[in-house]
C-alpha cells in the first residue's frame, strides 16, 4: 500500500563551515514552506499520538519552479487584462478565461466537459481553474478545466508572462502601470 503524503517542504541546505546565508546553516525550512512545515508538524503530532512515529523522508533538489512573484504579477495582469477585454465594464470576461485561453494557447491542457453541475466543487479539488461556461438542462453544465501553470519551471513561466504582456498590449493596455510593471519585471527577472 503506497503510503500517504504528510507535507511537501522545501528547505535550504548550507555545507558545514560555511558561512551562513540569511541566518541559515544546516538544514532549514524554506520561508516560503513556513506554514506547510507548521501543519506538517501538527499532522505529525495528531498521528503519533504521544508515541514515536516512523516516516520516510525523501531529499531531492528542487526543480527551479516558478516564483510567486511571477505568479502574483501574472494574476494582476490577468485582472488587467479581463478588464480591457470587457471594456472595461466589470462582470465580462473574467481573468481565469484569460488564464485558460493563455494556458491552451501555451500548451497546456485545458479541455472542456460536460459535467454535473454538483460535480465542480470535486473537479475544483483536481484542477487550478474551473470555469462554467454554460449551464445545461437536467443539473449539467459545460466546463473548462486546467491543470494550470503551478508547474511551471521559472523560465515557461517567464515566456507565458511575456506572453500576457503581449495579449495587453494587443488589447490597447498602455498606462504607465503596465509600462512600469513591464519594466519593473523585466530587470527583476534575470531571465530575459
């Protein structure tokens, strides 16, 4: 029987004799992981119940994921962008239909089901983004489902960034925010 995943962490490791790194040595907790360590801990306290608990834990270097700085700045310009698609009217076209479009556009899976309408609180527990695109006779609906850009490398995430720069600028998007925002990323990136 496959055991049961507790937590994913990730933590920094510093050799021995070196000098510390933002107060680190050994191995420590990423600050990201805070939270999923803190819940790791307390999951680990319920299920050893005052008694030693053998795990298993497996050490890996980390794939070099997206950041969330990438993933903040990507949905604010999704929000930017639904907004202009709509005309600026709220309640058209909303960022995660951007977020899909871009997605399939990228690559990336999104399919579209016809599923019962008291399915999508489950599918939203298997995808990124569920998108009821149109409700059905008989408790159905159609949906768009994406698995979404959570893994990304850094590098995918910075050209499906690029990407919904361009899709803003298609748009008409050319306020000083975005110009800023543009060049702000751009030197803080270090992909370009």
């Amino acid at each position: 029987m496959a055991s049961q995943l507790i937590a994913h962490v990730a933590a920094w490791y510093i050799p021995t004799g070196q000098p510390l790194v933002n107060d680190m040595d050994g191995l420590t907790i990423d600050g990201a992981y805070r939270l999923e360590a803190q819940r790791m801990h307390a999951e680990l306290e319920r299920r050893a119940r005052g008694q030693p608990l053998c795990v298993e834990i497996d050490i890996r270097p980390v794939k070099n994921k997206r950041t969330l700085d990438q993933n903040r700045l990507m949905w604010a310009l999704l929000n930017r962008l639904a907004l202009a698609l709509s005309g600026d009217t709220p309640g058209g076209v909303t960022a995660e239909q951007c977020y899909l479009d871009l997605l399939a556009e990228f690559g990336a899976e999104v399919e579209t089901w016809r599923v019962p309408v008291k399915a999508l609180p489950a599918l939203r527990n298997t995808y990124r983004v569920v998108q009821m695109v149109e409700l059905l006779d008989n408790g159905y609906c159609m949906a768009r489902l994406g698995l979404g850009s959570s893994s990304f490398t850094r590098q995918q995430m910075h050209d499906f960034i690029e990407r919904i720069f361009d899709r803003l600028a298609e748009a008409g998007v050319d306020d000083a925010e975005t110009t800023e925002q543009y060049r702000d990323w751009r030197r803080a990136d270090g992909l370009h």
